[in-house]
C-alpha cells in the first residue's frame, strides 16, 4: 500500500450558476440538451458537502455569467506551491490559455481570484499568447508533472513547464476524442498507484504512463468513457468518483481505499465530472529535485513526449 497522496485536501469550486451549453467544444456537449439548473446546483453543492465532509476545504469561485464552462474550475490553472527551500515560500499558479476562444474569457477572473488568495500568477508563454495550456491535463505524480497533450494542451508548452517550475514533465500525447484531458483517463491515488485508461493515449505514451506508475489500475476504454471514473478526486484514502465499475471498486477496496460515490450527471452535458469541478490548490512541484544554485533545471526527459 502506498503513502497518502500529499495533496487534495484544498480545493476551489466555481459555483454553478452560470453552468449551461452554450456550444460545443467536446463529443459530449450539445446545445440542444440542456442541464437542469436545479438539479445540477443540487449535485454541484453534494459535492462540496462530501469533500468538506472527508475533512477538505473547499473554496467557493463566483462565476461569471458570460463563462457557461467556469463552472469546470479544474482548468482555471495550475497550482503550484514551490518546495520553501530558500525560506520565502511561494505560491505560484500558472494560469491557462485555453484552445478554444469560447473559454477565454475565464482567465482573468481567475487571475484576480488567485491574486486575492495571494497567489502569484504565471502564463505558458506570455498572457494568452503562444502555447495553449490546460490545467486538466497536468498532475503531480512521484515527484514529476504529468502532461497530457494534443486535444488542448500543445507540445510546446511542456518545455515551458518544466523550465518554469524546475520540474521534470512526462509529457504524454492523448489522441482519443473523448478523453481530451488527463483528467478523464488519469487519476493519482497515492505514490504508487493510479487510475489508467491506456486507450487515451497512443501507445509509446500509453506504455510510458505505465512504466511511470508502479501499481496502475487499468481501466478499459468503455469503464473510463461510460463512468467518468478517471475524473475523481482524492482525498486521503477516499476516492470520490462519479461512477465505479465492479470490477474497479473491487481493486479500490483491496488497496484499502474507501470510494465514495457522488451524482454529477448534470455536468457530464457539458463533458467534465467530479475532478473537472474541482481545482486542486495545495500541489506542490519540484519537491524531488537536489537543492540547486543558480535556478532549477528541468531533468533529461522534460517535455521529451
Ligand atoms: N466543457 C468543458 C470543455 O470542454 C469541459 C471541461 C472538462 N474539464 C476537465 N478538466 N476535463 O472545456
């Protein structure tokens, strides 16, 4: 059994209120189908209740009401504390630039709620310039940044990561339509194990995400696709998941976590579920690396994908 995950105890929500289908930027969405806003302020309040109720803190984001998709504050941006080695601290969070034009619009009001937090805010590139960059697809796994690319995230901005953060970034490049980010085919549990759907990526990628993860628990295309079960949080040994196949929950419960099961089938309209709603704020990167002088240095594989 691995060690506790170290993070996933803070987190920010974006409140519902301005959550509908206004386009289509994924397979899911269709503005023809549209949420119920009651139901989906029921499940999206359920939620919150379940992590403050496993002993996390979750803040709550106004939405903007020209922003359908904030609600999914998952890609508002990239938390990242640095390692207090030279005692000044240090939170950080690299905002995205999001591929589609219709989002945009959501990272300046997540610029000045993470300024008012006492963040310091920081681009791929420059401000909404050059590589695109999506926070769903970049988690902490072992000491490393995961990156998902392709759908959102480009390439490029892998390098810029890792440069930035003094972190190494395993960059894997995802090519299913339907898992666009990480967030929907990777999920860390703790050091040793993580959710895996391999059908996201292509292979090279698919077979070095499984290199990277001593204990993977593999999920077939159709568990992660029909029950979102990638896109769950953790939180200590809970995992709180949308959806849990048999055969998942029995591997779950024999590593000793604990799956609490929650309903956001509102949010599933708009292409994102429990992870995609919730924004991690307490990630730490580069925690691994040797104490440097003269600035942090990516290591041998950053954006190597
Ligand atoms: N409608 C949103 C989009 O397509 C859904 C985002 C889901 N979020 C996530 N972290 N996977 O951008």
């Amino acid at each position: 059994m691995g060690s506790t995950l170290e993070w996933g105890r803070h987190y920010a929500m974006v409140e519902p209120s301005s959550y509908r289908i206004d386009y289509a930027i994924n397979p899911y969405m269709d503005p023809a189908v549209q949420p119920d806003p009651v139901r989906a302020r029921d499940q999206w309040q359920h939620l919150a209740a379940t992590l403050r109720s496993l002993g996390a803190t979750v803040e709550e984001v106004p939405a903007l009401p020209q922003a359908p998709d904030m609600v999914y504050a998952m890609n508002l941006g990239l938390v990242a504390l640095r390692p207090d080695r030279t005692g000044s601290g240090g939170r950080s969070v690299v905002l995205s630039h999001m591929r589609h034009p219709q989002r945009r619009v959501e990272t300046p009001a997540a610029r000045a709620w993470f300024e008012a937090q006492g963040f310091t805010p920081s681009y791929v590139g420059r401000e909404g310039i050059g590589a695109h960059f999506e926070a769903g697809d970049a988690f902490p796994f072992r000491g490393d940044l995961v990156v998902g690319h392709g759908p959102r995230t480009d390439e490029l901005a892998l390098r810029q990561l890792a440069g930035d953060l003094g972190v190494r970034v395993r960059g894997l490049r995802i090519t299913h339509p339907g898992m666009y980010h990480l967030d929907l085919a990777f999920c860390p549990l703790d050091d040793e194990h993580a959710l895996v759907c391999p059908a996201a990526f292509d292979d090279e990628s698919a077979h070095r995400l499984l290199d990277l993860v001593p204990q993977p628990v593999v999920l077939s295309e159709e568990e992660a696709i029909g029950s979102w079960c990638a896109n769950s949080v953790v939180v200590g040994r809970s995992v709180v998941m949308p959806g849990c196949p048999d055969r998942v929950r029995s591997r779950l419960d024999a590593l000793g976590f604990d799956v609490v099961l929650v309903d956001v089938s509102e949010f599933h309209l708009g292409g994102g579920s429990v992870r995609c709603l919730t924004n991690p704020l307490d990630i730490t990167v580069g925690r691994d690396l040797e104490p440097v002088t003269g600035g942090l240095l990516p290591g041998p594989d950053a954006a190597a994908a």
